[in-house]
C-alpha cells in the first residue's frame, strides 16, 4: 500500500507511524517540574544518535510536561524500560496533570541522579543523565512551565534555542516586530529564566524577517485614567531592565530596523552586532513622544546622541561601527554566525568570571575610577576560592581547555 502522513489515507484502525521502525526503543523520560514534581514518561520517538559524543534524542506532539521541564531546567534522564517494566511504563503514559508524580502513580522508585537535578527510575537497569543540547519546535509551542493553576503559556511573541550553553531569542511578532504588552511580560519571563540556567552562558538577542524591533506598538498606548500610563512606564522599563540586570552577557544582533523602544532593546544588551542593513533610530520626537536619551548617550558622543534624537535619523550599521556603538558590522547572512561566534567566546570561558564582570560593569558605571576599582577588587577576592578559579588555573597548569561546571 501507499501511505502519505500528511493526509492519513491510510485506511487502518490506527496511525502506523509508529509501527514503521521495529524493533522500536522506548524513552522512558524522566525531569523535574517548577515545583520540585518528578514527572515521568515514554516516548516512541526516540533513540540514540551519537556515540562520540554520547546523544539521545527524543521527539513529543506538541509541548508535553518532559518537554518544557528539559528546555527550563536543561536536564533530563533516559530510563530503559524493560519487558518487566512494562506495565509501570504504560501507567506512566496517562496523561496526567503537570503536578502530579507519575513515580508514584505507577508505583515506581525515584532515586537521585548522579550529575544532574532530576531523580532516576530505581527500577530501571540503565539510567542515561544528560544534558540538553539542542532544541528544535515545530509549530505552537510552550517554553513556559505550567502552572497549577493553568495550562501553558504560549509565548506568542518570540522564540528561544538553546545549543553549546547558548540561548537565542528571537522577537517574532510579525510583520515588524512591534513590543507590546505581551512582548514585554514574555521578554522579562524568558531573560529572567535565562539568567537563572546553568546550561546557559551567553544570550544573543535578534528579530525575526527584516525588522530587529520596530518599536512600541502605539495600538496600545495608554488612556489618560489615573494611574494607567504610570503601570504602563513600569512594564516598559521592566522589559528593559531584565537585559540590564540578566547575570549572563546578552548581544544584540540587529538584523534590520531598530526603532524607538527597539532601538533601547539594541542599546541594553551588552554587545552589539549589526548587519549591514541594520539601523538603530530614535523616532519619539516625530511622534511628539520622548524616551530614550540616558540610554542613547551611554553608547554614543554627546554630539552624535543629540543629533539622532532630536532628528530622528536612521544611522546604519557601517556608521554605528564607525562611532564605536557597534562592535562589528556584518553582511547580512553573516550577521547570526558573528553573534554566535562572540557567544561562543563567552561560554569557553569562566561562567563565575564572566557573571563578575558583568556585575562590575553594572556597579561601576556610575561611581569614581577609586571605587569602581575598589568593587572589583572585592570580585577577584571572591572568584579567588571558586571551583571555576580552581579548575581554570589546573587547566593552565596541566595545557588543556578548561571544564566549567557553573
């Protein structure tokens, strides 16, 4: 018979997929959930991949419970399910509420993994501990935990990849990537959760299609009732403090159009890296708003901040280059590849380290030269007695790459 997956004119009972490839491992996946719940369950989908490196991978309809609680918390264990175990194995597969502990509905024993904060099928002959490495979604999707209160939160306005210790979100509102409301409450929920991931040590922050971000979506500003624009100024400012104040380094890889409250996005990343069709813009003054300017002129020249807010001129990426705003300018297609590079950099190095200079960064821009030296003094005398510190300087000493493990 012919069979097409895509119409599903197979005319049987049930979906053969899944019978196709026999003999068929199991991925009995076990994690933890946001409120400390073990959650556990088989995966037709599933296998391992690699040997050298050692990968598993293992494929769910949709954002399951294993699914989000992996992507959240980076980790997750592989339980081969034997012929013995098969009962307790189907138990496991009801679709239960996210707080409830499949171990103990299907009378199972939870033991502490070894490497990893997830707890083990006792039971089980063979444990597989890994780490996540690489997330791909196709179609809706959740990266939010659930609540117990509701179902999963969709994030409606972006998207997040994490691979090689580093996350990539991108702003997906089309057609321009205008920030609203919800944009803003799923940024600081995302960059928040980011700066909290040991499996996560350099963020880079971009636009999906042409536009990085183009601004504020003025659809939503605010009434003139008390106390509504005040609660509006507190989300907008939120949504740019998150990237401020994140531990982990984020750059901004402006890809196209970077206006207004897209512009300040670019402007609260660390590091900026632009495409050659990239431009940042400040258009408050054309729409008879203001905003910006402390941000504008920590990145710019007196002269060049006055001049782009009170004209509201694009300037473009060879220009931002030029004035020391962005650290390098690319060719479009190239643009990704360099922001992953400068990650890259960032995640071979100290994870405690890299967290300390960002934090001197913060600290010090407002103090005197005397005091902001002051702090990082207090910075190397903490890292000093640091297992990274410890592990950075055996690797000197022993002429091998370091292994970070915070």
């Amino acid at each position: 018979m012919f069979y097409d997956p895509r119409t599903q004119d197979h005319g049987l009972p049930h979906n053969p997929w899944l019978a196709l490839v026999v003999p068929r491992p199991i991925g009995w996946i076990s994690t933890v959930g946001p409120y400390g719940t073990n959650n556990l369950a088989p995966y037709s989908c599933f296998n391992a991949i690699s040997g050298k490196p050692p990968f598993v991978v293992f494929s769910a309809d949709g954002p399951k419970d294993s699914v989000t609680n992996a992507e959240a918390t980076g980790a997750f264990c592989v339980n081969i399910a034997t012929y013995d175990l098969r009962e307790a194995m189907n138990q496991s597969s009801a679709p239960y509420p996210a707080e409830v502990d499949e171990f103990a509905a299907a009378g199972l024993t939870p033991v502490a993994c070894e490497n990893i904060p997830v707890m083990r099928v006792a039971e089980s002959p063979v444990s597989i501990e890994c780490r996540q490495s690489l997330l791909r979604w196709r179609g809706p999707r959740s990266t939010d935990f659930k609540t117990k209160d509701q179902g999963p939160r969709t994030h409606q306005t972006l998207s997040l990849e994490v691979s090689d210790f580093i996350a990539t979100v991108t702003i997906d509102r089309a057609p321009v990537n205008a920030q609203n409301n919800r944009f803003r409450e799923e940024l600081v929920e995302v960059i928040d959760a980011l700066g909290d991931r040991t499996d996560v040590r350099a963020i880079i922050i971009t636009g999906a299609g042409k536009a990085f971000s183009a601004g504020a979506d003025l659809s939503e500003r605010p009434t003139r009732e008390p106390g509504v624009y005040t609660a509006h100024n507190r989300r907008v400012r939120a949504s740019f403090d998150c990237l401020l104040e994140c531990p982990k380094p984020i750059i901004a890889a402006v890809n196209g159009a970077a206006i207004g409250a897209g512009c300040v996005t670019a402007l609260c990343s660390d590091i900026i890296v632009t495409s050659e069709k990239g431009f940042l813009q400040m258009t408050e003054v054309m729409v008879g708003l203001a905003g910006g300017v402390a941000h504008v002129r920590r990145h710019f020249g007196e002269s060049d901040a006055r001049m782009m807010v009170m004209t509201a001129r694009r300037v473009y990426g060879p220009e931002l280059l030029r004035m020391n705003v962005a650290s390098a300018c690319t060719a479009p297609e190239d643009l990704l590849d360099t922001a992953r590079g400068i990650a890259a950099d960032i995640a071979k190095a100290s994870p405690s380290a890299v967290r300390a200079a960002k934090k001197s960064f913060q600290q010090t821009e407002c103090v005197s030269i005397y005091e902001g030296y002051r702090f990082e003094q207090t910075q190397t005398k903490a890292l000093s007695t640091s297992e990274d510190t410890a592990e950075a300087m055996a690797a000197f000493r022993e002429k091998r790459a370091p292994v970070f493990k915070s």
